[in-house]
C-alpha cells in the first residue's frame, strides 16, 4: 500500500490593504473619498509620533512599553490610509507621509500642541481617540467597501487604545491634588480645538449621500459630545461646550510651530535619503 506523501500547506499572509477596482467611482466621488483618507491618514500619523516621543520618559515602564506601542499601531493605520488614498489617485504613499510641506498636511489642530505633562497627553489621547471612535462607527458600513475593510481592521485595535486611556482618564480624575488639576488644565486648553476632528470636508454631501460616510460631520461631532461629556461629568470632569465643528480646524496655512517641529523630526530621514522607504 502506497502512503501519499503530503508537502505541507504554505500558510501565505494576507496583505493588509485589500485588492479593489475604483474605475467605476464617479470623479468627484473618488476625490472627496480621497480627501476624507488624507484627512484620518494624517491624524494617525501625527498622534503617532506625538506618542512615540513618550519612549523612554514615560512615568512608569509600563507604560513606556504600551505607548510605544500605541505609536506603532497609529502610524501603521497611517500607512494603510495613506496606502488606500494611493490606490485611488496614483500617488506615492511614502511621498504623502514624509515629502509634503508643513502647511499640506491636514490633520486636526488638536494634535498640534507639543507633548506636555502626563496629564496633557492623557486628556488629548483621550479626547483624539473618543473623536476617532465616532468617526470610524461612522464608516464601518460605508458603501465603499475598501474603506469598511480598512476600518474594521482598524477598529479592533482602536477599542483596546479607548480602554487603556479611560482607565487613565478615570485614574487621574479621581486622584486629587496635582495629577486631577492636570487634567482639569489640560481639558480647559484641548476642549475648544477637540472638535477639530470633525471639521468639514469638501464633497461631504456628496460623501454622505453615497453612503461612504454615514452622517455629515457635524452630526457625528454632536453625537461625540453627548458620549465623552456623559464620562466627563461622571468623573465630575469638565464638559466640552456646544458649538460646531470650525471651517479651518484642518488649515494648516500657517502650520503650528511645534507641528514644524515634529515635522522635521519624522521627516529627517526621507530628507537624508531620496527614495528612502518606511
């Protein structure tokens, strides 16, 4: 009797950015769904590197390890982003992370403070990821079936980096004296510019009305509102004000002296090194 010899089963990894044909998009679709990518792309990539300078200086090594950890996870979001934003236009994805000027990225103005105390960081990291959360319940059904791809992968890491930082945010909001004056300080200052998140983007009716993106933002704004001020004033934390997201919370015409910062920082290398890849 014959014993069939088995080669054993390669197991292929699966790319993380899924194969698709756009030919079909109507142009201006394809140009607001651009848009809205560049716009988280460039939201991810910053808060990353706002975290990665948490490496080695965190308050405990603990979290040291976990905010190197959110820095990666972060800026390999911006990657997919900015990968799908390519497949779309025909652009270079490392040229749109590392080779664009200071005043043409557009991410939200919350991230353009520079790192500050523990408590700053914490209470932007929160405000940014509970933002982030309604923003991305906003796409998970979207009719363009890439995008829902990208945010459901997305997503399963994002619900484990709200866990870590409300745990935070309750941990420093009920320890009085110095770390609960932090965050109170630190909410006054973020507060006004949190909605950035949700500024307007151009072709958004037209991204609303395919489905892309569930409700205008503004609409996702005030339901982010309504869910970070009910954990706020059960901390008896600082609520965040009514008001519509602003026009130019993305406009970046004079760029933020830190964010130039940053910017020569995460762009040292590409600059070293046409061609470079990340």
């Amino acid at each position: 009797m014959t014993t069939e010899t088995r080669r054993p089963t390669r197991q292929l990894i699966q790319p993380d950015l899924p194969e698709f044909d756009s030919s079909g998009l109507d142009p201006q679709l394809r140009a607001a769904i651009a848009d809205l990518l560049l716009t988280m792309a460039d939201d991810e990539f910053v808060i990353g590197f706002r975290d990665s300078e948490w490496t080695g200086i965190a308050p405990m090594l603990e979290e040291d390890v976990a905010f190197s950890s959110l820095a990666q996870d972060e800026i390999g979001h911006a990657r997919l982003l900015y990968e799908l934003r390519a497949a779309l236009t025909g652009e270079d994805p490392d040229r749109l992370a590392f080779h664009r000027q200071p005043n043409e990225y557009r991410h939200a103005r919350l991230l353009d403070q520079p790192r500050q105390s523990w408590g700053f960081t914490i209470t932007r990291r929160w405000l940014y990821d509970t933002a982030d959360s309604v923003r991305l319940a906003g796409l998970a059904r979207s009719s363009f079936a890439p995008l829902a791809d990208v945010v459901g992968k997305i997503r399963r890491e994002e619900r484990y980096h709200l866990m870590h930082l409300d745990a935070w945010l309750e941990r420093l909001g009920t320890h009085h004296g110095k770390p609960r004056g932090k965050l109170l300080s630190a909410l006054k200052q973020l507060s006004p510019v949190a909605t950035s998140v949700f500024a307007p983007l151009p072709g958004e009716e037209m991204l609303v009305a395919a489905g892309v993106l569930s409700a205008p933002m503004a609409d996702l704004a005030a339901r982010w509102r309504s869910e970070a001020n009910a954990r706020l004033c059960a901390l008896n934390l600082r609520p965040i004000a009514d008001g519509v997201p602003a026009a130019d919370g993305r406009d970046h015409a004079t760029p933020h002296e830190s964010f130039v910062w940053l910017w020569n920082e995460f762009t040292s290398v590409a600059q070293l090194e046409e061609g470079v890849e990340w």
